[in-house]
C-alpha cells in the first residue's frame, strides 16, 4: 500500500496508462486534470519512433492536459547524451526520429544507438551495425522493450530482441538510456524537485515500468490497461499498487 500524503509527485507512462494505441481511456483526461492539481507530474515514454514535440501534439488532440516540457522521452535521453558527448553514431531508427536526429554526427561511429526501428530493421541495418560494433564503437539502446500493443490490438515484438541479438553476436553489453534504467527515472525526478520517495510510478509494463521505478527508490503502481496481462502478477514482481485503470487511482489518493 502507499502513503500517499508523503507522494508529491507522479511519473505517468502513456501507452498503455492515458491512452492504448490511438484511443483515449475513457476518463484519462479528466483524472489527468485532479492529479494536476495535487501532484507534480511528468510523462515518461521509452517511445522512440517519434521526437517529443509529436508526442505532445498527440496527447494535445487527444484532449490531454500536457507541456512539452513535462514530457521524457527515451529518445529525447538519447539524444542529450550523444550531444554531450559530441559523438558521432550509427543509428538504426524510424525516418522519423532520424529526422529528429539530424544534428547528430554521423562520422566517426563512436556508437551505434538502436531504437524501435520498424521496418528500418532490415539485414543491412543490422549487419553495418554489427561491423560498427566489432571495429571498436560502444551499443546504446535508447529502449529494450520486449513487445509493444499494436494497432491491430495484438502484442507485437519491440526493439530488445535486436539489442540482444546484437549483443549476442559482438560479446558487447549495451547501455541502456530509457527504461528501466533507474537514471532516466531519476532525472525525471530530478526535474521535478523532489526525492525518489516522494514519487510514484503509472505504468502498464510491470517490468519497465513498475520495476524500473521502484529500483530507482519510487513507489510502483501498475494499471491492468495497455499491454499488462494476468502472467505479469507471475512474474515475481510485487507492485505498491495494482489498480484496474488510471482513474482508479483517484480512489485512493482521495483519503488522504
């Protein structure tokens, strides 16, 4: 159970928590607008298909109370990590978010970043990646997802079995810059003010997610929306809190 007088603030996953696919959970918008008024609070996103400023366009239309700047994204980590590296890198993304990556030096490979790719990930892709690797340049996954809800409303493979293949083949580890990485949670933090403690986690992935988040010293609550299934209460993981949906969570922060 949480305490929830000592929470000040709340990480909200999106996928999954506010909206699945391309279809708002019904009531999201307007629990978003009551968190508001008593937590701070940040959306997190191990996204990478798409820059910050068109997922913010998109909880906009979807009637969502958001600022850009309220917004973390993998990609976003990403990118702030090679610019304060001045690297140059290999990356295998969407045309998208390699659009968003633009300013990025290319030459000399320092490091090959892999992200949910798509169709990107093709055998070229993968093989110049490989052949990057062996020459010397360091594995970066902006994400590590296992499998993501698709729009045909079935489970559909992520970009961690990539990474790990490309692990497997060079005897290198990649470094993680989104989820479940306790740093990404903990910038996320950082920018709010506050301690790990006095924040909470909103995810459907109870891995990435909720996990990531309590290794990083925050409380875990996992929704039974988005992506969770009845095997996820399996895998040994004990959230804070399992509520059915995100609205759910006004029932228990309105005794406090």
């Amino acid at each position: 159970m949480i305490d929830f007088s000592k929470i000040k603030g709340l990480l909200l996953d999106l996928d999954g928590v506010l909206y699945v696919i391309d279809t708002p959970i019904e009531g999201a918008g307007e629990t978003l607008k009551k968190l508001k008024e008593r937590f701070k609070i940040r959306f997190i996103t191990n996204t990478t298909t798409k820059p910050r400023k068109v997922v913010y366009r998109k909880l906009k239309e979807m009637g969502f109370d958001v600022e850009e700047d309220e917004i973390f994204s993998a990609l976003e980590a990403t990118k702030q990590f090679l610019k304060e590296k001045n690297a140059g890198a290999f990356m295998i993304l969407t045309d998208l978010a390699l659009e968003d990556m633009k300013d990025i030096r290319r030459e000399p490979v320092e490091y090959v970043v892999v992200g949910d790719a798509r169709d990107n990930f093709t055998y070229r892709n993968m093989n110049k990646a490989f052949r990057y690797l062996i020459e010397g340049a360091e594995l970066i996954a902006a994400a590590k997802n296992k499998y993501f809800r698709d729009k045909d409303g079935k489970l559909s493979l992520d970009c961690g079995a990539f990474i790990t293949g490309l692990e497997f083949a060079t005897g290198k580890k990649a470094k993680l810059i989104g989820k479940p990485n306790k740093d990404f949670f903990l910038m996320a933090v950082k920018s709010m003010g506050l301690k790990p403690e006095e924040v909470a986690v909103v995810g459907d992935d109870i891995e990435s997610d909720v996990k990531g988040g309590m290794d990083a010293g925050l409380k875990g609550i996992l929704v039974k929306t988005g992506k969770f299934t009845p095997d996820d209460l399996r895998k040994g993981i004990k959230p804070d809190l399992v509520i059915e949906d995100i609205n759910h969570l006004l029932e228990f922060i309105q005794t406090y």
